[in-house]
C-alpha cells in the first residue's frame, strides 16, 4: 500500500520521494544522483518522526502531498481514518499544524492535495476510499466546502495511470485538475 510523493525535502534542487502507506510510516528517499539520473537512498524510515504505527493495519494509511504557499512548504496528510492532517516543512524536519485540517472524516483512506487555479484561488481536494471526493477553496484564515459545482466530470473511467478532473461552476468558470 505504499502512497508515493515527490518533493523536493532536501531543498538541493532534486525531488525526493515520501512514501506513507500502511505501516504508520513516512519513508524519505533522497535523491543523491542528477535530476537525468536520480538515485534514491533511504535516509529515514521514520521521517520526522511521524509515526502512527501504532495502529498498523487499522486506520493508518498514510498518503502525503506537499505544496508551497508564501515561500513555505507545507505537507497534507490523508489518513486511513478519514482525517486530513497539516504539517509546515522546514530544515529538513517538519511541525504539526493541525491534526485534522477539514474537521470530520471523509470515509477511509482520506487523500489529499491542493493546487492553486490559473485565477489564484488555491483548493483543496480530498478523496476517499468510496470514491466520492470533497473541494474544499480557500479563504483568508481556513479552507471551506467549496459547493457552488455544476458539473465534475471524472475521465477517463476505468484508469490505471492518469485521472483527469473537470469542474465547471455556476459562473461557467473550468479547471482540470
């Protein structure tokens, strides 16, 4: 069950690669090869100490996604419970913002990542082990159920690479994320 992501952690100019998954672990491999030539080294098996071992096979599964706002690095973490949590990136080593960043559970397996749109807006999407998926949009202070959505078009169906998401709003505006 291993939930790959690709950053660069090191700040060296080469991504690295997370890996969480069902041992309750973050796995940091970084890349001490060239961006045409990468070579992955295992630095911690424990990264950050982020640790929900714990609850090993349970309700652990670890999917990282990272982002940068305002010149800082920032780390989503979806759960197996349902919860997203919220880690800032710094030296290396990273601290715990928020355990659960939307409030509730969205059903096993939470995923998540945000993008920003070409007007700005920054989002949030959070999918689930059910299929289904929530947008969450940005405000000034918190991210808020975004439900202005006309139409969310998912393509193509069946997949086992590529997953294409279209969403128009009332006010015909689109993204594909």
């Amino acid at each position: 069950n291993a939930m790959p992501a690709l950053w660069d952690v090191d700040e060296d100019g080469l991504l690295d690669i997370v890996v969480g998954g069902s041992t309750g672990r973050l796995y940091l491999l970084c890349n001490r090869g060239t961006r045409t030539a990468p070579h992955y080294e295992i630095v911690s098996q424990v990264w950050a100490g982020v640790d929900y071992s714990m609850y090993a096979g349970q309700e652990n599964t670890l999917s990282p996604a990272f982002y940068r706002k305002q010149g800082r690095d920032y780390m989503l973490l979806g759960l197996r419970g349902g919860s997203v949590a919220l880690y800032e990136l710094y030296d290396g080593d990273m601290r715990l913002i928020d355990e659960d960043v939307i409030g509730y559970s969205v059903g096993k397996n939470a995923t998540a990542t945000r993008y920003v749109s070409m007007a700005g807006d920054s989002y949030m999407v959070v999918g689930c082990a059910a299929g289904g998926f929530l947008l969450f949009k940005e405000n000034d202070r918190e991210d808020i159920p975004y439900d202005n959505e006309k139409t969310i078009t998912l393509y193509p169906n069946p997949t086992s690479d590529l997953l294409c998401v279209d969403i128009e709003d009332s006010h015909c505006n689109r993204w594909t994320i």
